[in-house]
C-alpha cells in the first residue's frame, strides 16, 4: 500500500484545481474521476500559487471563496520583488484582489501568503535583518499570513546552507499580530540535500512542486506523480508532516505546451462552474 494512502490523502476537490495543470485534451478531464476513488482527508496540505498579479486583476470576491472551497489551505501570491539589500516591493498595480483573497481566507479559515522568488542578498548576511524588517511590513500592509520561498536555486551547497538559514530566521523573527509567520520552501528532487542540512526542520512546510506532465506516458502526472514523490520523501526518512503539495496555476498540457492560467479558465476550467459540469474519463 502506499504510504500516501496512509498519512497524505488528497483533501476535498482538490481535482478541480490539479486539473487545471496538466490534464487538458480537447476539454477532458480524466484526472479527476481518479479522485472518486481517494479518500477525503483534512490532513493534506494543498498550496497554489498565482505567479503573476495579472492573472488576478479580473477576479472577484466569488471567486476567491470558490477557490478555497476547492480545498485550499493556502494561496500564493506572486507580484513582489525583493532587492540586492533585502527590501520587498510589491509590483502591484491594483491591490483590491489582495484584499479579496485575504477575506475569502478567513472565510474559510485558510491562508494567503506571498512570494519570493529570488534572494538576491544571500551572501550579504547585513540584509537579512532589512529582509525580515521588510516582510513583516508587507505582511502588516496587506494582513498575509506568511510567506513561501521559490527561488530556482542556490548555485552551491555554502548557499543552500545559508538559505536554510535564511528561512529559519525568518520564522524565527517574522509574524502578525503576535504569530509568528508561516513559512513554507519550494522544493524538487535532491532529498539527501534536503535532509542533510535539514531544509525542512526548522519551518512549517516544504511544497513538492506538482503542476505538468514532463516525461509522464500517462500524459496525467499529477496524482501518481505526487504519490510517488510522497513514497520516496518518506523512503529517505524526510518527515510527512513537512511535505505539502504546491501547485502553480500554470503548467504543460499533453503535448508539452505551457499554458497559463488565464488560459485553462478560458477553455472552461473554472472553480465556479467545474463543479456542475459533465466530465469524460475517454482520451
């Protein structure tokens, strides 16, 4: 049996949002009749991220709350730069969707939260403090719960090492209202990376990245893909507890094309509507 099957099981609809990452031919959706048969669990944490502010500008407040009913624990918000000296800045043109998406959390007591894609700074330890100081402002401003690093990535083990460091003190010194920030990390396939300088230990959460179908003969990655990544995370004595399952809202469709999200909604793929529509397992 699986160990996935054991302590990470897929929470309520999250097939709705995999689907739109990497299971769209000709309008089919086969991957989520593969959720009728998994059992429903709280216990899964499921991250998605939207990596670009103008995917949301046109969204509304309905929209966000259907989001999270697909079983969300927690949105990623891209738009936000960080500088050589630490500081943050949100590219934002409009910030009324962050407000939207900071409601609909706590309607359903979820989580927003948002990006780092890059650290600029990590060899100027003088800038983590800026850093810090910086992220708890903008988590201030905007009433965000944490913040997720995903940055594509260190160029040597020294660098690795200091951006464990980085992360951990950021948990350490970053937080809202009293609590402290919650502080999850992108990660591939180096585990023994991972577990060496232990990435994982000293945050809340580290996201297997799940969102395209690369070398998959299936050509529908998502599910098995993930139950494999969980059996070798915990073959390697990494603890399930730090795994969540990050989903970007873009990836590859079967004939290894990039699509953006804007470009999935536009063919149908839409947490409002996906739920009352026919879908056919046949290729």
């Amino acid at each position: 049996m699986l160990y996935t099957q054991e302590v990470l099981r897929i929470p309520k609809a999250i097939a709705v949002l995999i689907s739109f990452v990497g299971v769209f031919t000709s309008m089919r959706l086969p991957l989520i009749i593969i959720l009728a048969f998994i059992s429903i669990s709280a216990a899964f944490e499921f991250f998605v991220y939207y990596t670009d502010p103008n995917e949301i500008k046109a969204l509304d407040q309905a929209y966000f709350d259907n989001l999270y009913d697909c079983g969300v624990t927690e949105l990623i918000l891209g738009g936000f730069s960080v500088s050589s000296t630490g500081e943050v800045r949100n590219t934002f043109d409009d910030e009324d969707q962050l407000r939207m998406a900071r409601k609909a959390a706590d309607n359903h007591t979820a989580r927003v939260s948002f990006m780092v894609t890059s650290v600029p700074f990590i060899d100027n330890i003088g800038a983590y403090a800026t850093f810090m100081k910086s992220v708890n402002s903008v988590l201030e401003k905007y009433s965000l719960d944490g913040v997720n690093f995903d940055w594509e990535f260190p160029s040597s083990h020294a660098e690795w090492v200091k951006y464990r460091d980085l992360l951990s003190l950021t948990k350490s010194f970053v937080g809202r209202k009293g609590k402290s920030a919650y502080v999850t990390v992108a990660v591939g396939g180096a585990y023994s990376l991972y577990k060496d300088i232990d990435l994982c230990g000293p945050i809340d959460m580290c996201l297997w990245m799940g969102y395209d179908n690369h070398n998959d003969p299936k050509g529908q990655s998502n599910i098995p893909w993930v139950k494999r990544m969980v059996n070798q995370w915990v073959s390697r004595d990494l603890s399930p507890k730090a795994f969540g399952l990050g989903v970007p809202l873009y990836g590859e469709n079967r004939n290894g094309t990039q699509m953006r999200y804007s470009q999935l909604v536009a063919n149908g793929a839409d947490p409002k509507v996906s739920r009352t529509v026919t879908l056919h397992a046949s290729r």
